[in-house]
C-alpha cells in the first residue's frame, strides 16, 4: 500500500470520526508511572486521545500522524483546552525519530518492526515506553485482517530488549475467553542506563 493511499485511508476514516475516543488501557491503566514532567513522544497518535492525557498530566507533548485531518481535529483541541501539544504530520517511516528525547513514548495500535530500535533510542534514561497493539491470538475478529499486522504470542514481551519490562499483559484464549482483556498485547517498559548501552552497542553490530 502506498503512502498516499495509506493517508487517504485514515484521512476518510477520521474525517467521520467524532471526537477522540479513550485513551489505549497500557496508557490509562498505568498513567501513575507517568513522569511529573518532561517531554512525551505519541507515536501515530490519530485523533490523539493518548496525547491529550499525556498533556493533561503536564508532559510537553509531541504528536505525530500521517493523517493531516487527524492532525488538524488534534490541533484544534489542544488549542481549545490550552495543552501543550505539538501535532504535526508526519511519516515515522520516513521521518525519522530524535535520539534520546523522550521521556515517554506511546504506541498504540501500530505495529512497525523496522522502527523497533528507533523507538528504543528515542528515550532518555530512565524514559518509559508504553505499548499497545493487536495478538493474531483473539477471541473476536476486531483488529487488521493480516496476520503481520500482528504480534504473535510473546512477540511483545522481547520485541523492546533491551528494555526492562515493568508491565505486561496478553491473556489469549486462556480460561474463560468471555472475561478479560483479550486480543491484545501490552508493555510498559523502562529504558536503564544499562540497556541504553545495550542499545547503543545493538546498533552499532
């Protein structure tokens, strides 16, 4: 798919869209491992409910899409609630991510392997990712239809080494599938001084 027919995708989708939606469960669910202060990455952020959060709890806040109408309806709420959110369209495939700037960065509902180590080097020591997307083990048919749009099981979990997972969660088809948080995936992790080296030397290789 290209990348214009990618943006012409999502620009329809949040074109019908109302407002933004609840912040992803990896973010709202641990918003209490969140920093006081500091400088926040929401990575295809869409109509940008894990930014407003991440602003509301006083992070400067970079918000990054392909969609500019996503951007523009972000920008516009921002504005609005006087939060320090910069929403700006761009392609992280293209684009490339600042090294050691974030103290946070999210992902929710984008899977991009090539940009693992991007993602990684992108946080300070000590800067927390916070991670959410789709199993190809589920119990509904919500989510991509491509199995490569999805984690397999356990993928998460080592997808960030060398980050230090604080969080994780992924249920499958274990017990009763009727309860739960099932078809997805979540980590929260922190970036060590160790495993900045780690990183480095990662990349070096």
């Amino acid at each position: 798919m290209s990348d214009q027919t990618t943006q012409d995708k999502w620009d329809k989708r949040y074109r019908e869209a109302g407002l933004p939606g609840a912040p992803a469960a990896v973010l709202l669910d641990n918003v209490h491992l969140l920093p006081r202060r500091g400088t926040a990455l929401d990575l295809a952020c869409g109509l940008g409910a894990n930014s407003l959060l991440l602003a509301e709890c006083g992070l400067q806040t970079h918000a990054w899409d392909i969609s500019p109408v996503a951007i523009e309806k972000l920008r516009a709420i921002a504005v609005e609630r006087q939060l320090p959110i910069v929403a700006e369209v761009k392609d992280a495939l293209r684009d490339p991510i600042p090294a050691v700037q974030f103290d946070v960065v999210v992902v929710a509902h984008y899977l991009e392997r090539a940009l693992t180590h991007a993602i990684i080097d992108a946080l300070k020591v000590g800067g927390l990712l916070f991670y959410q997307t789709f199993t190809r083990t589920a119990v509904s048919v919500e989510g991509p239809q491509k199995d490569e749009w999805r984690l397999a099981d356990g993928e998460l979990l080592t997808m960030f080494t060398p980050l230090r997972p604080v969080v994780y969660r992924e249920e499958g088809r274990i017990g009763d599938i009727s309860q739960g948080w099932r078809n997805k995936a979540l980590l929260v992790a922190v970036k060590d001084a160790g495993s900045a080296g780690e990183c480095v030397k990662a990349l070096q290789d």
